[in-house]
C-alpha cells in the first residue's frame, strides 16, 4: 500500500517551470528559474535541505524587490518593463500563503499579552513576537506585528 506524499513546494515549482516552458511562458518560466536558483543557493549555503517555509520566505523577499522595481518604473513611465514585473509578481502571488489579518493578529496578540501577564509590550515586544512568530509562520507580516505593538 502506498501512501501519497504531499508535494513540496520545490517540486510543484519545478512541475510549473516544466509547463511554463512547454507554453512559452516566458515571464513565469524566468521567475521560476530565478526562484529555483534562489532555493538552490540557500540549500548549498546551509547545507541542508531548504523547507517550504524558507522558500515562502525567499519569493517575500522577491516580492518586495519586484515591488521597489514597481515604484521604479511608475516614475520613470517605462510601461512595458511594468507589465512585466506586474506579471512576475502575480506568479509569485499564486504561491505564497493567504496572509494573517491585521485583525487576526492585533485580536491574538491581545490574547497573548492577557495570558502572559505582560505589563509593557513595548519593551517585553519578544515575548510577543517569538510565540506569534511561531504560531504563524511566514503567513504574519513582521512590519504589521511590531506596528500593533507600538499601537498598543
């Protein structure tokens, strides 16, 4: 009896670069390999096997880079270079997880701070931060986390 393994996030990547070439796509097939690559380098530096986790963490980064180009580019009014970062970040939008709410985070952290006793956020902000971190993962936007603690 077999069991069926869930797909890594790796593997699914590689399977869409594979479809991506066979239909010409050539602004998702670029993205991909560049990810791939980023995912490839990341395993060498560290030696080991790089987790879903790590690769969501690598296409945030690319995200805010392509973002950065965006704001670039509105500017300058290079349009065609604009759809194509459009795009590129719609690619990446398609793997990346449905991020936490601000209203889900700042309703947990609250919890957090009541069960904990922590009398000033502010300054106690990791004992807030790491058990958030760890519940949520990459879906939580750090930026947001440490706002709603200054907020409060």
């Amino acid at each position: 009896m077999f069991i069926k393994l869930k797909k890594t996030m790796l593997e699914q990547l590689k399977k869409d670069l594979i479809v991506a070439m066979k239909n010409k796509e050539v602004v998702k097939r670029d993205i991909l390999r560049f990810i791939i690559s980023q995912i490839k380098n990341k395993s060498i530096d560290t030696g080991k096997e790089v987790t879903d986790d790590e690769i969501i963490k690598i296409m945030k980064k690319e995200m805010k880079q392509i973002d950065e180009t965006i704001s670039w580019l509105q500017v300058v009014h290079d349009d065609d270079w604009l759809k194509i970062e459009e795009e590129k970040k719609t690619v990446l939008a398609n793997y990346l997880p449905e991020m936490v709410s601000e209203d889900e985070l700042r309703s947990r952290i609250l919890i957090l701070i009541n069960d904990q006793e922590i009398e000033d956020p502010k300054r106690q902000r990791w004992q807030i931060i790491g058990p958030i971190m760890k519940e949520f993962g990459s879906r939580a936007d750090w930026g947001m986390i440490n706002d709603i603690i200054n907020w409060l």
